[in-house]
C-alpha cells in the first residue's frame, strides 16, 4: 500500500482570498490549450482562427463551466437540484460533470463559429487535440483534493484517502491523469495534421480528430470506472454501471457514426 500524500488543497491564502490547488489546474490547462490551439493555427496557416482565438476560447471556458454545472445537476443529482434550485449556480460547493461541459463547450463553439464565420469542424479539431492537458490537470486536482477516488483495493499501489474510510483504494485519479490526460494527448498529437494533408482528406475529413477523441476518451473513461468509486446518490445503475459509463457509451457508439457522417460529406465535397 501506498502512503497517500496529504497536500493542503490551499495553495495561498491571503486573509478571506485564497487560491486553491484545483482551480490553479483549471487555469494551466485553460492557458495550456490556448497556446496548443494557437501553435496550430499558426502552424496550419489559418489566420482567421489566430485573430479570433482570444473570443472563442472565452466562449468556450464559458460552455465548458456552465455546462459542466448544468450537466451534474441533470447527470447525477436532478432530485437534490429540483429540491434546492437556489444552489444550482453553487459551482464552489462541487459538483461538474465532463460530459456536460463537453457539450457546452461544443454549443459554445458552434455557435460562436456560426457568429464569426469560422470552419466549426477546423475549429473543433484543433481544440480538442489540447483537451486532454485540461484533463490531466484536472484529474491531478482532484487527486490534491482527495476526491473521485476508486473502489477498495487489495493492490500494492492502494491508498487510504482521508474522506474514503480506512480501507486503500485504487487512485482512480491517477489512472484517469495518465489515460485521458497523457495518453489521449499523445495520440491525438500524433495524427493532429492529416485532415490538413489535402492527399487525405476524405479518409481524414476536419472533425475526424473530434471523432477520434470522443472514442479514445469514452473506452478510456468506461475502462476506469470499472475502478472508479460509483457517486454515492446513484451508485450502480443495474447493479453493473455507473452513469459516467453509461454517458460514455454515447461517446463512443457516436464516434464513429460521426466520422462515418464527415467523410460522407467528404466524399461528396471532392466528388463535385
């Protein structure tokens, strides 16, 4: 068993104003996609998403926080929240859920894309290969925080967390850092270019890369829930999954229908 290493989820405090471990790792990985999304865009020669990057990501930090709120509140706690609608905007008390703020921020970028002219798929391929660094971070504040900790464990490296009882448990956290962090990062950034390569364009057609990410992430989610202690007001749904497993299997029966629908339209685009 591991000795799990107690970190004060403070970071500074200053009188009543205090930063926190966890909202710093939301700050480098929002400044960490923004350099990522800007490195290709200047790399790929599209100018216009370098002129707008600074609007698009405010819209985008929006629909990823609003919809992460929304997405808990209807996800995995809508009997509490219908009780107590007056805490719904309480972000601060907890509660975000991914799958939501992945579809406020891809409503976000739609709409602002509408608005500005951009390619919306160009755009959402670019953003999402640098998703995975917020991942990381984020999964590393909620190690700091000693929460989303996994299932009790006989493993050598289980650890005790402080609010999960006396038992080790796997660190979850970590998992879900290496695999939807790191991993994810590495693939993406891999094949990043090929739907700018004009030679491939219709196997690889812009919003490929978005396909490849929500699979990649969805297998990778569903494998770590198996591991995952299960949100206490749902617990398993069926006695075997847990509602982060259920909403990753959208992701990844939807993945390839989406990569499937753009080179369709691929296809016919070059056919013309």
């Amino acid at each position: 068993m591991l000795t799990y290493p107690t970190i004060d989820p403070v970071l500074l405090a200053v009188g009543p104003f205090q930063i926190r471990w966890y909202g710093l790792m939301y700050v480098i990985g929002f400044a960490a996609a923004y350099l990522l999304v800007l490195y290709q865009a200047k790399r790929f020669h599209w100018r216009q998403m370098r002129d707008r990057l600074d609007d698009l990501h405010l819209f985008l930090i929006l629909g990823v926080v609003l919809g992460g709120r929304l997405g808990y509140v209807v996800f995995y706690n809508p009997a509490y929240y219908l009780a107590h609608p007056l805490d719904i905007p309480a972000i601060w008390a907890g509660g975000m859920s991914f799958h939501g703020g992945g579809l406020g921020a891809l409503l976000a970028g739609y709409l602002f894309c509408r608005h500005t002219g951009l390619d919306f798929w160009k755009a959402a391929d670019l953003v999402c290969v640098t998703v995975p660094i917020g991942l990381f971070f984020g999964r590393l504040g909620n190690f700091i925080n000693g929460e989303l900790f996994g299932r009790i464990t006989a493993v050598p490296w289980g650890m005790v967390f402080p609010e999960g009882g006396p038992l080790p448990r796997h660190p979850s956290q970590l998992y879900e850092a290496l695999l939807e962090g790191l991993v994810l990062f590495v693939l993406l950034w891999i094949v990043k270019a090929k739907p700018w390569q004009s030679a491939s364009s219709s196997r690889w057609p812009h919003g490929s890369i978005l396909a490849l990410f929500l699979g990649l992430y969805g297998c990778f989610r569903f494998w770590v829930e198996f591991v995952r202690e299960p949100d206490p007001q749902i617990g398993l749904i069926g006695s075997t999954f847990s509602m982060g497993q259920l909403l990753c299997l959208v992701m990844v029966v939807g993945a390839p229908l989406l990569w499937w629908w753009r080179r369709q339209k691929a296809t016919k685009s070059r056919s013309r």
